[in-house]
C-alpha cells in the first residue's frame, strides 16, 4: 500500500497512477486508529490487501471449500459471448480488481475488438494492479491498461470519465463487505457515474446451507485464517503497531439475524497493543476480538431492496444452477 509515490509506470498501452497520495497515511492511520479505539474493535477489511494478502487471497479462491470465485467465473464464461458484443469501443472499469483472472473471461470474448476497448483496474493493491497488467498487457498487446491504485469507496470520482459506453464491474460479491446503509449509498454512487448505455455488473453471493458458508470460511488448510492474520502485519506497517499475531486465533460463523459471515480475530489471552500514535495503549482480553470482515449473503429480494431509490434498473440476472452465486446486469432507469 503505497501512500506517497503518485507515478507507478507509463508505457505506450499500460499506464498506472496511484491514487493513495490524495488520502495520505494520515488519513489511514486515524480510520485504523478510531477502528481499534471503538467498543468493539475493527479493522476495514480494505486493509487486507498489500503483496502478501493479495497473494493469499488468490490461494483461497483456488480452494476446494471456496466456492464464490469458481462459481462466479462459470457464470461469467456462459455470459461473456452475448455480454461482451460491442460493436462500439468502450471502457470496462473494474473495482476491486485483484487478480486479472475474471476479466480475462470477458477480455477473452472480445478478443476481435481489442484494438477498440480500455480496461480501467481500480484496487487499493499496488501489486494486484501491476500483476494483472503485466498479464494482459503482455496476452493482448493492443489493449489499453489504464490502472488506479485508489480506494474506490472514497476515490471514485478521481477516475476520469469519457464520452465511450462503459461496462462498470463490481464482482466478487465485494459489495457484501460494507452493511446496508454503506451499500446502498455506494450503489447510488455508481449509478450517479453511469449514463444511458452503460452497463453496471455487480456479483452477489446468494443465502445457502450454513454448513456451505461455514467450510468457505474456515478452510481445513488454514489459508483463511494466515489470510485474517495478516491484517495485522498490515496494520503494524502503518501505524508502527506492536501486534503479535500468535497472541490471536481465527474465527469466522454465519451470523443469521444479519445473513452475514463475519470474521474476527479473537484474543487468545490477555494482549497490550501500542503504538506512537494511540493516546493510549489499548488493551484486549482474552476472548475479546477485533472484527475485520463481513460478507453479506443476498437473496432477490435484498438485491431489489439495495439499489431502490438508487435510479437502476435490472436488465438481467444471472446464476449457476445450484442459486448460489448471481452477476446482476443493471442500467439507468430512463
């Protein structure tokens, strides 16, 4: 996460301009600090994401319990030959981007007009971002790259906007992270950024059997929880914390009056947290835990409630035979 250098890289089709330098550490530090200082202790889950977290969470998409990425990406093969039939250039801008492996689905299916499309990634990820061009600048020479290392929630108005249709992508249920109220303005918020002939594509990850959600989030290979840990690494980096991951265990349940997973840290005994710039030390105790994820579970019914007064409508919806997973189509309401 890098919070001073503005220029990354600038080649003939791939440009990246890091974003993070308009919030400053500073900002970053007092959203950490007043997370930690609350009655019940958080991180944002935004903080996952340096080289290490990136790298683990790819690892857990490629696990046998993780079902939402697999899943995802099935629906996204058997939509991407009608979906990607543009016979206009366009933009697709992709937040949260992570890995390149689900836009190369959709890039694939446009192959013949790649000359005419500019793909816009947007990550609080440095790596993530300059992986994924490398790739794709490298598999398809004549595609325009033009990345943002920024964080979207605050940052999207800073991403410049042109006159070509754009295809918005919000996949990976990313939505889910935030609660309702959050949702629904960051939902407003990228409607108030799309015009007539644009498309926004949201992932949903859908109600299931508790036991399903349960195995996704508690993996018997322990990549989830290293994955959780590492917040910690990432936080003492910047706010020069003094956090001892083995003094915390993972834990990660299916909370049903919320129809969310949450995943916490949980004090294995009695911890001292300090850093220069608390006004005190914060103490934990045993049991006491610090939450650093929610991941909603939708159905229709909670789709529709989220985007109401927000001017969208839905064009269509999708999903894999077993309901688990839904890549919703939606456009401006005229």
């Amino acid at each position: 996460m890098n919070f001073s250098e503005t220029g990354i890289l600038q080649q003939e089709k791939v440009r990246i301009k890091n974003l993070l330098p308009d919030i400053g550490i500073e900002q970053a530090r007092q959203e950490i600090i007043d997370g930690l200082s609350s009655k019940d202790p958080s991180i944002s889950s935004k903080f996952f994401y340096d080289e290490k977290g990136s790298l683990l969470f790819e690892e857990i998409t490629q696990l046998k319990e993780y079902y939402p990425t697999r899943t995802e990406k099935g629906i996204l093969k058997a939509i991407a030959p009608e979906f990607m039939n543009r016979n206009r250039s366009f933009e697709i801008i992709e937040l949260g981007s992570g890995d390149c492996s689900k836009i190369s689905i959709l890039l694939k299916a446009a192959e013949r007009n790649m000359p005419h499309i500019k793909y816009i990634p947007v990550d609080f990820s440095q790596s993530a971002i300059s992986d994924s061009a490398n790739i794709l600048s490298e598999r398809y020479p004549e595609l325009e790259i033009d990345g943002y290392v920024a964080d979207f929630i605050h940052q999207l108005n800073l991403i410049p906007h042109s006159e070509k249709d754009r295809i918005v992508c919000f996949l990976g249920s990313t939505i889910g992270n935030f609660n309702k109220t959050e949702a629904k303005e960051i939902i407003k918020n990228l409607s108030k950024g799309i015009l007539k002939n644009d498309t926004l594509l949201l992932g949903f990850d859908l109600v299931k059997p508790e036991e399903v959600l349960h195995a996704a989030y508690n993996d018997s290979l322990g990549v989830t929880e290293q994955f959780n840990k590492n917040i910690l690494n990432v936080v003492n980096g910047i706010i020069q914390s003094d956090f001892n991951l083995d003094a915390f265990e993972h834990r990660a349940f299916f909370n049903p009056e919320q129809s969310r997973i949450e995943m916490h840290l949980c004090a294995i005994k009695d911890v001292e947290i300090n850093s220069p710039f608390f006004e005190q030390t914060i103490h934990l105790k045993e049991g006491d835990s610090i939450h650093t994820e929610n991941s909603h579970k939708f159905t229709r019914e909670s789709i529709y409630e989220l985007i109401d007064e927000a001017g969208l409508e839905i064009k269509r919806f999708h999903t894999d035979s077993d309901n688990w997973f839904a890549l919703v189509e939606f456009k401006k309401k005229v």
